[in-house]
C-alpha cells in the first residue's frame, strides 16, 4: 500500500511541483491551498506525513500543526514545515509545536525526498 502525503501550501507552483516529485518517488498524494482545506483532508485522507506550508490563508500552518499534535485520531502523523521564514526563531516555533522537520524555501529536492523518506522510513 502506497504511504500517503498531504501538501498543504497557498503557491500553484510549489503545489505542482511538489506533487509531482513525491508522486514520482511513488506516494499517495493530495493538496490543500489552505489551512481549513488541509484540516477536512487530514480528517478524511489520514496521510502518513504532512508537506506544511507556515503562511497560508485561513490557517495558518502552525496551527495545522497544532492540531494535527493534539487530535488523537491523528497522532503518528508526521510534520515537515515548509517556509520562506528562515529565521532560527521560526524553526523553533514549528519544532516546538511538534513539527518533525522543518525546511525553508527554497528548498533542496533532493534533500525534501531524503527527509520525507527518512520520516516514513523509506530511506
């Protein structure tokens, strides 16, 4: 059975590309362009890991986060920030909320792939 991955981010071109690097590398993917769309897939997707997006409309990604942590029919889920935010203290907000990895943009594909593998245990 395919692993499943949620990409939740407000840029079409970061969505597009996105998806189709984590499609090429053989996962279930679905998108959100914002954070209340994100929360609706979660409930019903279940993915086993989660591309956030920290800026986007509605709610923001640290909030996602937070509720991804706190709601126990998504616990296991993991968490990788994905942000233009590269400052220290932004990283630690993520991580703090329980963000399993945080990447800022632009980001290395190859080292997205290397962490979302390395968190399903693909690598």
């Amino acid at each position: 059975m395919k692993k499943r991955i949620l990409i939740a981010d407000d840029e079409p071109n970061i969505v597009m590309s996105l998806q189709f690097l984590m499609e090429f590398e053989g996962y279930e993917v679905r998108t959100a362009a914002d954070g209340e769309t994100a929360l609706q897939i979660l409930g019903d997707f279940r993915p086993d890991l989660v591309l956030l997006d920290v800026m986007m409309p509605k709610r923001n990604g640290y909030e996602i986060c937070q509720v991804v942590r706190e709601t126990p029919a998504l616990a296991g889920i993991k968490v990788v920030m994905l942000t233009a935010k590269g400052r220290d203290i932004d990283a630690e907000k993520g991580l703090a909320l329980g963000a399993d990895s945080y990447v800022t943009k632009p980001f290395a594909t190859k080292e997205l792939v290397a962490t979302v593998k390395a968190l399903l245990g693909d690598a």
